[in-house]
C-alpha cells in the first residue's frame, strides 16, 4: 500500500475521534477517553511519519521552499505533541480540557490539509511509487510493533520523550 494512502487512513481515523470529541459536552466522560485514542493514535502516527517520511523528504528535496514545508510539517508536530501532552495524566474533563482537544483537533485539522496538498506533491516528485508502496509496507510493521510494545500502564503504545510542559492557566 502506498505510503501516501496509509497516512491518508490514519487522518481520516483521528479526524472522525476529534469530529466525534468537539461534539461532547464539557463535563462529558467520554471525552477522557477520547483523548486517550487520539493521543495514542497520533503519538504513534507522528513517530513513524517523521522516521519513514519526513527525514527522507528533508534529505532529498532540492528547492529551499520545499525544505521549508517540510520543517514546518516537523513544527506542528511539535504543536500537537505539545497540545497532548497537556491533555495527559487524569485530568478532569472540564471546559478547559475541551478547550484544549479542540484547539488540538484545529491544528491537526489544518496540518492534515498542508500536508496532503503540499507535503505530498513534494513526497511524489522524489519518492517513486515502488518506493513509496515499499514505506507503506513498513509503517503498518512499525505501527504493530509500537502497539504490541507493552508499556508501564498497561494499554498506551511507548511514550515520545516526554516534554516537560505543564497547563498553568
Ligand atoms: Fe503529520
């Protein structure tokens, strides 16, 4: 399976969990819980996009403008980490909290767009289809290998290195 289209399924699938967050009430348990799939599901998605894709889109594009988009695909990643780490560790899930997995869902929302459009025009002018079927084929190893990983509370797949960010407002 083409690279391209493995990465397309997985938006399309924390796409519908952020949709089906931003419905939910503050207050709403659900939300807790949601916040645990989104977060696993884009920790893992994340991880094997910056491995298997974007370091090899940095390397080889050729215009600076291109490099560009690719560091800025990188940086919302960083935003999104950021934005989930604040989501973490048994909060309640108040409108605080659905503030933050909303403005997680816009920002994932907008990247998922940038990077369907631009970052995969430049993916196919340097990555051949055989390629891009042979990364395909290892992203969906590295995914089970990531979720069979067992880790210290049981369910989520191996932490990102933690940043140490704290919700102060
Ligand atoms: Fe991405």
């Amino acid at each position: 399976m083409d690279i391209l289209d493995v990465i397309k399924k997985e938006h399309r699938e924390v796409a519908a969990m952020l949709d089906e967050a931003e419905k939910c009430e503050p207050g709403d348990k659900r939300l807790i819980e949601l916040a645990r799939q989104i977060e696993q599901a884009l920790t893992t998605h994340v991880k094997i996009e910056e491995r298997l894709f974007y370091a090899r889109l940095r390397d080889r594009a050729e215009q600076d403008e291109q490099r560009v988009d690719v560091y800025e695909a990188y940086t919302e990643h960083d935003v999104a980490n950021h934005l989930i780490e604040l989501l973490k560790s048994g909060r309640k899930p108040d409108e605080k909290f659905k503030a933050e997995l909303q403005v997680l869902g816009e920002s994932v929302k907008h990247h998922v767009k940038e990077e369907e459009s631009t970052v995969f025009s430049i993916a196919r002018e340097f990555i051949d289809q055989d390629e891009r079927d042979e990364l395909g084929e290892k992203w969906m190893k590295a995914r089970q290998r990531m979720e069979s990983q067992p880790t210290k509370n049981g369910s989520s797949p191996a932490p990102r290195k933690r940043a140490v960010v704290k919700s102060s407002r």
